[in-house]
C-alpha cells in the first residue's frame, strides 16, 4: 500500500496533519475540535449534509459550508462555530430550527440521556427556548415493526435510517414517504419493517423517532451498566455491550469492532437476549423419575447423580458438545472426561480446523476486496449475517460478488461446493483465473461440509493466494465458537478417541447439541443421557439427568470467532444457577483432577496448549486477529458423496437452518415475526412444470412422510431443488416430491 | 384489473433507472394512478427495490392521482381573483368519484383563476380566453406562431444550424452579448458554455423547462408559440458542448407545450436534424424543486428530486455524474438570434410574463431596464385596477408597493429595493388584495415546495408561513429580531435557492410595509 | 492547687443562676415546636385535577439523588389503563426513607412538579423495611391522624401517630 498524503489544515487556529481526502469532522476531531454532527454518519456513505449542524467557514468561501461534506486539502483553514461569529450563528439557527418541532418530552422519551440532539443542545443551544410555536403532531408510537416503534413528531429527517436501510443493508424497506410538509419516514406499503438488520436504524437514529419496543420505558441510561461483551449467537462474534438493569439484561447494544462489525448487529444478536428469562429456563438440576417426569433435586444430589453415572459409564462416555460452549467449559469439561475417565469420545456439529490460518484476514478485508467469491449451499447471511453486509460494502466500492450453489450467480447442486472448488481451481475456469490474477480476491465457504475450510484451504493455495496480503479465505462455521471448543478439547488429551458400542452416557451439552437431531439419534443408543441445557423443551423426553446451562451472557471466558479472533466474553448478569465451570470443577474434584472454577485461571491453564501462551488478560476488551499462520501441508481431504439429485419428478430437497431459528429465538416474542414462514422454495422451472405459482398450497412428500407448506418462487434458484427452512422441514427424505395441494 | 393493463405495458418499458419517472408517468396516463400494485410491479420489471419506487413515486405530487382530476390553482394571482372560493365550489359540487385537487401553481396565471382536468384548460370566469398575448420582439419573435419547421425555416430558422458558428465564435458572441440566465439565478451564460467546454466528454444537455414559480408563464409561451426556436437553440448548444444526448425538462401542467415540442422534435427528426444526436423529452409529476437544476439531474436518474451539494457544479458533475449543461428555455431561445445579430447588436431585452390585474395579461420581450409601469402601461393594456403590490419577478423575487412603478427591473436598481427580476414574472396585484395575504401565499408555497432535505427551508419556510398567518389575525407568532435572524439563517444555510431565496419577500416586506409587521415590534 | 482557685466556683455559679430561669425544654411529642415554611420532610406524589398521576416515572429524581434511595421503573399506558398524562408511567417508584437525606433535589430535578417535600417528620418505623415507602404510600395524603380518646389530656398540639404497618 501506498503512504497516503498528508497534508495540514488548520481548524480554529489548530493544526492538525491527516491523510488528504479525510473527512473534515474526523480531521477537526484530530486537532481536538468537534464539528457537531445529525445526518452525517460515516459508515452509511457518502455526506448528504443535510441537517446543516457542521456548518463551518472556511477561508476563500464565501458562503458557510457543510463541514461533513468537506474533506482536508492543504493548507485548509477551517473556523468552526467556536471561533467564527457566522458559523456560530448558522449553526444556532438550525439547532433552533431542529427544535422547532420537536416534541419536548425528553423524560418520556427512551432516548433521553443518550440522545445526540440532547448532547448537541445542551453543547450549542441557546440556554432559552424562543419558540410560543404549536407544535406538529402525529400519532405516536408507530410500530413499524414488533422491535422497533417510530415517533414521527421527533424525527429531524436526517436521512440516517433510510439510508442504512437503502445502503448498508440494502434492503430498501424504510423510506422516506412523500414531499414538502408532509414528508416523512416510513416503511414501505406501512408493512413491517422485517429485515436481518433492523435494530441498528435504532442506534443509528440521532433522536428518539426509533426506539426498541423491547426496552421501551425500561431503564434510563443513568441507571444502567453496559458490560463489553462479545455476541455469541454465531460465529461472528459481533462486539457488543449488554445493557443491564437491577441485574437483568435489558438490551443489547453494540459496540464497533472496526475488523469484525463495524458497529452493525444483526437482529438477532440485539433482540434475542430475552430469552434468558424465557418461562421454560431451567434453573435448577432435575433427576428423572420413573412416571413422574422430572423432579428438581438439590445440588449436592445432582453432583451425586451425576458422579454415579459417570462412575458407572467409564470411559464408554460420547459428548456431544454445542459449539457454543467457552473455551474454559469446553477444556473444563474435557478435563474431567477425557482426563478423569479417560473418555475421549466426543460429537462437534461441524468439523473445525486451521486449515485457512494461512489465508487470514480481518472480516474487514471483505469491503476492500475487489473479488468475492461465495460457495456453499447456504446464504451467506443465513449463517454469519455481519459477513452478508461485508459483502455488501465490497459491492458497493465496485467489488464483484460470484456465488457459487444453489440459488446464486453460478447454479450448482447442493453438496457440490467442494467440486466447486476443484472446478475453481481448474485452469479453464475464467472465475478461477480472476481470482488468480487479482489482488484482492476472498473466498467464503457459506454451507456444510467445508471440513473445517480445508476445501477452500486448498482452492485458495491452488490460486496461488500465498503471500498475497488482500487475498484470503473464510470458512463460515454452523456454530459460535466450533473452533475454540474443538481447540480446548484437544488441549486437554492427546489420546485418540474410540467410539464406544454400546454407549453408556452421552453428555449433550449446551442447547444446540441438545436440539441436534444428530444428538437426538445418537442418545438412541445410549444407555444414559446426562444433558446440560437452558431450557425444558429441550430436556424433555430423553435425559436423565439435567444440569441447567447458562447463556453466553451469563458467564465468563473466551470464544474463537470464523476469522481465528480469540475473543472476551464477560458476564454481564448472574446466571439463575452456579455456571457449568463452577460445578465441573466441583464434580472434577470427585476424580482427583484439579480444576479451578475460575475463567481466568483454566485459560492460563490452556493457552500454552492451546493458544500459544496468550494470557487472558491480553485478550482484552477489542482482540487483536493473529498473524497468518506459516502455510502447512493440508490435511487429506474428502468428499462426502455427492447427495441424489434430482430426476425431473422427484426434487432434491435444500434445508437451511435460518438466521432466526434455534431455541433462543423461539423464545423471543418480538422476533416470532422474523421466523421463516412455512413456505418450500421452488425453482420457476419446476413450478411451471407442477403448475404452481407463488403462494400456492402445496404438500412436500417423501417415503410416506408429507408436509404441507406455501410455495414461493425463487427465480435464482437451480432447477431441480427446493428450499426448506430446517425447522419445517421435518424429517423429509433428500428427494421430495411437491403436489400441489 | 390494473395489473393486468400493466402486465401489457410492462414490455414496452426500459429499464434503466433513469427512465424511472418517464416510466410511472407513462403507467399513470396508460393505465391510471400509480397504485402500491403497480409501483411493485414496475419495481420488478426495472429490478428495482420495491421501496425506492415507492419513495420516489410518492415524493412527485401527481403520481398518485388520476390523470383527469381537476386541479384547481391556488398560486397569489388565482388566489387573487378568488381561487378559494372557487375551489370550494368545485369541490362541493364535484360528482363523488372525481378527484379534485388543489395545486400551488398551473402556470396559466394570465388566465386566473384557472383550473385543468386532464391536459385541457378550464379558464373560470373568462368565456373566450385569449391563450397567448405577446408583442413581436425583436429576439424571439413571439407575436407570430410557428405551425410547422417550415414556418419557422421561411422566418430564417435553422440558418445556423446549418451555417454552424466555430465555438470560439459562439463563445465570444454569447459574452458580448452580455446574456444571463433567464432562468432566475442570472448566472453569465457565456461562462457556464465556456466552463462546460473545459470539462472532458461526455456530456450532456439539459433544457430546464420546468417554469414552475408562480406568475411566470414566459417558457411556456416559447415552447407553445416557437418550439423550432428552441430546438434551435438547443440543437446549437448540444453541437457547442458535442454533446450526442440532450434533454428537455418539461413540468407536466405544460400538455400543450409538451405535444408542440413532442411534434418539433419529430419534425427535426424528419428533416435529419438530429441524425446522431438524441433529444428526449421528460416530463416532470409536480415538484417545482425540480426546476433547481441538480434536484432536475436527481429526479432525471430516477430518484427524489432533492438538490445536491454544490460544489461541484452540473457543469463538472452533472447527469449521471457527466459534465452537463443546463439553462432555462428561454435563454436558449435568445442564443440563434444573438449569433444572427451578433452579441454586441443584440437587443438585450427578455421575456417579461404580466399578469394579475392587467387588463391584457400576457408574455411581452422588452429591454431588461424595462419599468413595471411601461410593461403595464405599454405592453398589457393598463392597470384593470388600483395597483396594491407588484412582484416584480416571481414568488422569490421581492413585493414591491406601487412606489417602485417607475423602477428599472434590472438587477442593479432593484437591489436597492431589496428585490430582484427573477424568472421575469411580474404579477400586478390589486389594492384590494392584502400584501399580508401575498406574502403568506408565498410562503405556503414554499413550505409545501420544499423538499425537506436540509433542516432551514425545511421547518424555516413552515415557521414563517405560520408567522404570516398569524399576522393575518393580527398575532405575533415571534419578535421581529428572532424573524430577522431566521431569515438570515435560512439564507445562509439552505442547501439550494429555494431555502436561501424564500427569505427575500419576507425581507422585501418587512422594509417596505413595516406597518403590516408592527404586531412583531420593532427591528 | 489549681492555678485559677476561682474558677470552680465560678463555674457553679452560672450552673446555680440556670436554677431560677424559667425552662426551655419542651414537650415533645406533646408539644410541636411550629416548623419553618420550607422545611423539608417526606415526600409527597401527586395527581392532576383529573386524577392521573403527575410522575411519568422518568427517574430524573433518581439520577439527582445523592444517596441513590429512589427506584422506579416504568411502563406504558395503555388506552385501557392510563395511569399518568404521557406515554409513559411510573409502575413502582419506591423511595428508601431509611437513606434519604431530604436534600430534596427529587423536588427539584422533577419536570412535572409530581414530587414534592412535605414537612412530615415522624417516621420512625420498628423495621427498616417499613420505610420504603411505595408509591401508593407517597400518593396518599400524609399519615393519617388517629383520634385522640381524651382531649383533655393534651394541652399542646394533638400528636400524630401512624398507623396501618
């Protein structure tokens, strides 16, 4: 990269060096001066200056200028308000102006003691309202969607939602409706604003005209604590803080990570937190009872229980781990197993590896590359839905984007992604020899069988992308923290694992193994189940003992994220039951193996092992990403058999698991809305041919079990496949046959 | 039912962004207002978000209402000549299923109170309207209409299309003839062609043809009366600017301008005029923002009408980010003749429209120090009665009291009143017409104009209509410094000409009828 | 020897001279001595004419709080069940007597005049838990006066006595 020029400008007599073409706010705020700011807002594009608050005067200008929309030149001499009478003047004039219509109900109002348009009037404002006006009014709140309410009678119209909404997630729902008085910001058609990214036009809005309808009226900033954490519900790990009140959490919030998020969230990172107080928690340890179910039993007992069955099971024990466990419950449990009992037997969702440690780069490398590539059955936001506005970021500087599957840009099968890449690697492939000739070219593994990215891993040293610093490569994993649980369950033995038949204990811990139909077959053949999860439903039915489990936001430690980025996770509430630590190290203790109950020391425990010496307190509040590890030999790789396809009757059958699935958003009253409606996907060839179109009834069939669904078509999907959201699917075969109903 | 007549029109439609509002325009007169159904449906034709359809549909004022509705003009002069009570009526007796609007301004104030349904004009209170009263005028000649490009070519049209002038020629004539644009900011026309033939191609023409402040009516009269003429003047800019691509930006209330020029355009085409070159017409949906030349280039590209920040000039980036040039109708219209003439003996004069109470309204070419008493007196047939206010040249130009009869309306002399000749549009107001009323008709019309994008125009042009009706009733909204400052402010700080020139009637006002403002106290 | 011989006696002396003024001591609670206008005592929420509450339960009087005693959380009104003017409306608000101060900047902070101080004094509870007086008890006039069985007993001001907890 080439030395950006710098040049000097001076701003109130102050001089400040930054790179040419900076914007003028971020350059004043360099030499410590702060042009007050509405609608400008950096990461949505460019300036569109409208509220007029960053008026400036510059020498050799005439009129005041809109300080946003400037960027530092040589020898620029900036006057902001503070200094110049014209610019102080400009600038009380539009404050006033702003403040002309709107609502004083700052105490009612959610975003009171944190509003910019608060901060900026008591900074700039006169001291006294001039204004005997009546006021516009509106009806008030608008819920534009069941998470977010409008208040159209406080909104500046700075523009910021609906350009987030046009720009940044691009999906063009919120607008600003008709002209002149009446002008306002609207959803489209008034239908719910339903997008993966809503929440942040919440943070985005400078004033209280968008509110969570989640934590309307719940606490005030001065009464809250904002613990730093990091977002556990995929494996992107957004940087988020969580907004606790009197010891609940009452939203999430984030907090910018320039390499990983940006400072977006997706929905449901935001809104998915309140099911920690879901009405089916477990909170306490539950011993099944022969026709009675499950009775709650004390923690002694439970210890007890649970020392009996690992006693009686050995080392004929299969864990199935989540994927979503912290590194130091992961390591805790696999101390006690692997250690203890010698039972080496363990079920990750998916396979992880370190295969494209060599091709690492930041998240944020996505926006400046020139060359996107994307295999993989599942979308891209479906799975890691920050990677999805990365993507979109490249787009919009020029990038070219190239999905690979099922329904994108090139049509391939469903479970062919890692011929896909042999196919890229190929010579003839013109994709291949762009991706080969540029500079800046990624490669995003979006769906199963990735291994762990050791496909994309070799496509990637088949382009030659070693030693080129803007190429690299990302494996989306299906869950959090795969990476980090896999690495601290290997740092705790070296011993190979047998599988044992029959099984005597399978541990499932954390919920999603517990709602992994995988799991569910495998407890099949055990004799015991002993299950560690959150919530009741997820129990029920199968184990025999139940060990309550917390949320991510409810514990200390680590987690890995898809780029390799170790990082902290805090607690930012305390969990209704001692965490998986406290008691692991208790029941450990019943083996002789010492484990502390504390995050901190178990890592320091780990980390020679497993993360080369890294001490916990280096982890830190925004984690640095390892440098690119040396390019290793790659592990063999396999292919899984590529999966029936389809004969023209029958039709293959696509399941995806969606962003809003899982038990956690089932336990979101708010998020219902967001959840994939009952609808199969078809091709507009195969609807034709069936004679279906869209918002027909249609049942879905295979060996004897149907189900009815909606149908929808999708024009970019391959013909020959359909599209079901995991949680409809069922337990449909792989070929389906779709009838209209 | 609308779908489905859509469904038909769909495939004739291009896709381009650009063609957006020709697009809604064509469903709206083809197969009705532009419904949520047909907005979607379009969308998708041109792969557009749904929403951003919706945006810019529902940001024009027309789109959503039926071609025939009747619209009922409440501009100062109709209001003048009893516009309300009209429209009261109208409304009160309109059948059930009719739509009946208001709008701020057809830009047929000669014939006041007017009103239309459809393309047709319903001149209310005048049997047998007089549609175009003009003198002959030595550059435009608009006392006699042109039928055909015949008509024209027998007038010595086209002689320099033709006989093309050298641009080194062009340019220096069009600076001697000291000729500005007459679309209201009078920038030098001789520069801006100069500036735009620095930049790289290519480029672009625009014809600003969307006259859209109230009392000026002088475009419409050059496209009705000598559409070849500015065709003319068109064609010789594009050839100036090598530009292959022109547009011509014409308000929708306009049909018969639009069908004059629609069939001049086909005539040039026919006689091989515009072999190799394009020049499209594209109508606007009701938005006098759009007349702010880069708000027109945004409304071109397909979205909301909202003017960009300047610099940098259409000039260096206009049309899709092209260097474009842009002047009014009427400034092209006077370019062949000044070549003919040569810019040192052309007679600079202008387009004056004279409307309100004149006894015969109409547009007049006099010289540019021309006196509103003259035009008055000598053009429009006297004063029909008292004189109150004048406005000497459209909605942001000033009010003047009948003191500034014998003024020049040159830029220089009507400085001094605080007031300029704008787009040419002098309105003659009766005695019996209140100024308070003028000015808080004026103001509505530029609250209502806004675009909302930048924060002064945006509440300021709300806040001092407020204060002009409160005034009406004898009531102080806000002390006169805090108005005074507002004023300021909103001059200073609007993004484009229709928040820093809203102040100025205020202004003109407040100096020369500070009786009328005594409820507010003193300066 | 004392160095000062004298002054013992002298002290005793100002001792005796108190002996035959009159006393200052007075009887409380029999007697109240009257309490200055802007005496700041418990405190007081308060409805408008309409009967909605004035507090919209903003917690403007708990970020002012110095000794951190008030609590409130709030919720919506509803078309059904309005409790304040706004959208908003205190649901608990609780003030924690044992830990105020009555500095009254409550008082002061409130946008809506909802709370005030009276000149309430008396209330000395046997449990700490009794003094956290909840919004129902910080609505309602101040404590009730008891009736008193024997006038005649009192020559001074009736006392006040709580009852209820």
């Amino acid at each position: 990269m080439s030395t950006p020029e710098l040049v000097t400008v001076t701003i109130d007599g102050r001089r400040a060096e930054v790179a040419k073409g900076t914007g003028l706010v971020e350059t004043a705020l360099q030499a410590g001066v702060e042009i007050p700011v509405f609608c400008y807002e950096p990461r949505l594009g460019p300036p569109i200056g409208a509220c007029r608050m960053c008026l400036v005067e510059i020498e050799g200008m005439p009129k005041l200028q809109a300080g946003c929309t400037l960027t530092a030149q040589d020898g620029m001499a900036v006057r902001t308000a503070a200094t110049s009478e014209k610019a102080a003047e400009g600038q009380n004039a539009t404050l006033e102006f702003i403040l002309v219509n709107h609502p004083l109900d700052c105490p009612v109002c959610d975003k009171g003691g944190e509003c910019p348009l608060q901060d900026l009037t008591f900074r700039y404002g006169p001291g006294n309202t001039r204004m005997i006006f009546p006021k516009r009014t509106f009806e008030k709140p608008i819920p534009i969607s069941p998470t977010i309410a409008l208040d159209r009678e406080r909104c500046i119209l700075c523009y910021r939602c609906t350009r987030f909404s046009e720009s940044v997630a691009g999906d063009g729902q919120l607008v600003a409706r008709n002209r002149g008085a009446q002008s306002a910001i609207a959803t489209f058609e008034d239908e719910p604003y339903r997008a993966p990214f809503s929440g942040n036009v919440i943070e985005l809005c400078p004033v209280g005209a968008l509110t969570s309808t989640q934590y309307r009226f719940e606490a005030r900033p001065w009464e809250i604590q904002n613990v730093p954490t990091v977002c556990a519900m995929c494996p992107v790990g957004c940087n988020v803080s969580a907004t606790t009140r009197e010891g609940k959490v009452k939203r999430i919030v984030s907090r910018n990570h320039p390499e990983v998020d940006e400072g977006w969230l997706c929905d449901k990172g935001r809104f998915a937190h309140s099911h920690l107080r879901a009405e089916d928690r477990i909170t306490e340890p539950l011993l099944r009872v022969r026709r009675r179910g499950f009775s709650p039993i004390g923690w002694d007992q439970a210890l007890d229980e649970a020392e009996r069955l690992l006693r009686g099971a050995g080392s004929r024990i299969v864990t199935a781990l989540s994927g979503s466990e912290t590194v130091e419950g992961a390591y805790g449990l696999a101390r006690l197993l692997r250690g203890g009992l010698g039972a080496h037997s363990a079920v990750l969702p998916e396979e992880a590896g370190h295969a494209l440690d060599a091709y690492r780069l930041p998240l944020s490398a996505i926006r400046d590359a020139e060359l996107v590539v994307v295999v993989g059955d599942d979308p891209v936001s479906e799975r890691a839905p920050i990677v999805d506005l990365w993507i979109r970021a490249a787009q919009r500087g020029g990038a070219e984007l190239v999905t690979a599957g099922p329904s994108g840009t090139l049509l391939a099968a469903p479970g062919s992604a890692a011929q896909v890449c042999r196919d890229l690697a190929a010579p003839g492939s013109e994709v291949g020899r762009r991706l080969r000739e540029s500079a800046r070219a990624i490669l995003i593994w979006s769906g199963q069988g990735g291994q762990g990215g050791a496909h994309l891993a070799a496509l990637a040293r088949a382009l030659g992308f070693d030693g080129k610093e803007g190429c690299g490569a990302f494996h989306l994993p299906a869950t959090p923290n795969g990476r980090g649980v896999a690495a601290a369950w290997a740092a705790a033995s070296d011993e190979e694992a047998e599988n044992p038949e029959p099984i005597s204990l399978l541990i499932v811990s954390g919920d999603e193994a517990a709602s992994d139909p995988n799991v569910r077959a495998l407890a099949e053949r055990a004799e015991a189940v002993l299950a560690i999860t959150m919530f009741h439903a997820l129990a029920v039915g199968w184990a025999d003992l139940v060990l309550p489990a917390t949320s991510y936001l409810e514990r200390d430690g680590t987690t890995m994220n898809l780029e390799g980025r170790l990082q902290r996770l805090r607690r930012a509430v305390m969990p209704p039951a001692p965490d998986e630590l406290a008691w692991l190290s208790q029941l450990a203790e019943r083996f002789g193996i010492a484990l502390p109950p504390y995050p901190a020391l178990v890592f320091e425990e780990l980390s020679p092992v497993a993360f080369g010496g890294l001490a916990f307190g280096e982890v830190g509040e925004r984690a640095a990403l390892p440098p690119r590890a040396e390019a290793a030999p790659l592990p063999p790789l396999e292919s899984a058999p590529p999966p029936p396809t389809s004969d023209g009757h029958y039709l293959q059958l696509l399941r995806y698991r969606p962003l809003f699935s899982g038990a956690a958003v089932e336990r979101v009253p708010e998020l219902q809305f967001q959840r994939p409606p009952r609808e199969v996907e078809l091709s507009a060839d195969d609807a034709e041919r069936r004679r279906i179109s869209s918002g027909d009834e249609v049942s879905v069939r295979s060996n004897g079990t149907s189900t009815a669904l909606r149908a929808r078509l999708d024009r970019r999907l391959a013909p020959g496949v359909v599209r079901i959201a995991e949680e409809h699917a069922g337990d449909l075969h792989a070929l389906v046959e779709v009838v209209k109903a | 039912m609308d779908v489905l007549r859509l469904t038909s029109l769909l495939a004739e439609l291009p896709t381009p962004r650009t063609s957006l509002l020709d697009n809604l325009g064509r469903i709206r007169r083809e197969v009705g207002p532009i419904t949520a159904e047909l907005s979607d449906a379009l969308a998708d034709h041109m792969n557009i978000r749904h929403g951003e359809v919706h945006e810019v549909k529902s940001f024009y004022s027309f789109l959503e209402v039926p071609v025939d509705a009747l619209r009922v003009c409440t501009g100062p002069v109709c209001d003048c000549f009893g516009a309300r009570a009209l429209l009261a009526r109208t409304q009160e007796h309109a059948p059930p299923d009719a739509t009946v609007l208001e709008v701020p301004c057809l830009g047929h104030c000669e014939l006041a109170p007017v009103a239309t349904r459809g393309d047709t004009i319903l001149p209310f209170g005048r049997d047998e309207p007089v549609l175009h009263r003009a003198n002959e005028g030595p550059s435009l000649g608009l006392g006699q209409a042109d039928g055909t490009l015949a008509d024209y070519e027998r007038r010595g049209g086209l002689e320099l299309l033709r006989s093309l002038p050298s641009p080194e020629r062009i340019l220096a004539e069009l600076k001697a003839s000291g000729l500005a644009g007459y679309g209201g900011a009078g920038f030098p026309t001789g520069l801006k062609w100069e500036a735009i033939a620095a930049e790289p191609e290519p480029r672009y023409v625009i014809v600003n043809a969307d006259e859209g402040e109230p009392g000026t009516i002088k475009d419409r009269y050059v496209m009705e009366l000598r559409p070849h003429l500015l065709l003319e003047g068109t064609l010789l800019a594009m050839r100036f600017a090598r530009a292959t691509e022109g547009f011509v930006y014409l308000r929708e209330e306009y049909a018969t301008a639009r069908d004059r020029l629609a069939r001049a355009i086909g005539e040039f085409r026919a006689a091989g005029l515009l072999d190799g070159l394009s020049l499209e017409l594209v109508v606007g949906a009701g938005a006098y923002i759009c007349g702010e030349e880069t708000a027109m280039l945004e409304s071109m590209e397909g979205r909301r009408g909202m003017p960009r920040l300047k610099p940098p000039y259409p000039s260096r980036f206009g049309y899709l980010g092209r260097p474009t040039l842009i002047n009014n109708v009427e400034t092209l219209a006077h370019i062949p003749a000044i070549l003919r003439a040569g810019g040192e003996r052309w007679p600079r004069g202008r387009l004056w429209s004279v409307t309100g109470a004149v006894r015969e309204p109409g547009c007049f070419e006099a010289p540019l120090d021309v006196t509103p008493r003259r035009l008055i007196e000598e053009y429009a047939g006297g004063a029909s009665d008292e004189i109150g206010a004048i406005v000497p040249g459209g909605a942001a130009s000033g009010i003047l009291p009948p003191a500034a009869l014998d003024v020049p309306l040159t830029r220089e002399a009507l400085r001094e009143w605080g007031a300029g000749p704008g787009s040419a549009g002098l309105q003659v107001f009766p005695r019996r017409y209140p100024p308070l009323r003028l000015l808080g008709e004026t103001m509505r019309f530029f609250a209502e104009e806004s675009c909302q994008k930048c924060t002064p125009c945006r509440i300021g042009n709300r806040a001092l209509h407020h204060i002009c009706a409160e005034l009406e009733h004898g009531e102080a909204a806000m002390p006169r410094p805090q108005v005074e400052e507002w004023l300021d402010a909103m001059a200073a700080t609007s993004i484009c000409g229709l928040g820093q020139g809203a102040p100025i009637p205020v202004r003109n006002a407040f100096r020369l009828w500070p009786e009328l403002f005594a409820p507010l106290g003193s300066a | 020897m004392s160095p000062q011989p004298f002054g013992s006696i002298k002290g005793f002396g100002v001792t005796f001279k108190q002996i035959f003024k009159k006393p200052i001591t007075q009887q409380y609670p029999e007697y109240k001595r009257p309490l200055y206008p802007r005496f700041r005592g418990r405190h007081r929420l308060w409805r408008h004419e309409d009967g909605l509450e004035k507090c919209v339960g903003c917690s403007l009087c708990a970020a002012a709080c110095p000794a951190d005693c008030i609590r409130v959380v709030a919720a919506e009104n509803t078309a059904e069940h309005r409790v304040s003017a706004g959208e908003r409306y205190a649901r608990i608000y609780e003030i924690n007597l044992s830990r105020c101060i009555f500095c009254g900047y409550c008082e002061l902070a409130c946008p809506f005049d909802a709370i005030t101080l009276g000149n309430e004094f008396e209330l000395s509870e046997y449990s700490r838990d009794d003094l956290i007086y909840t919004k129902d008890m910080l609505l309602a006039p101040p404590i009730k006066r008891v009736p008193v069985a024997d006038r005649e007993l009192y020559d001074t001001p009736i006392p006040f006595y709580k009852t209820g907890s």
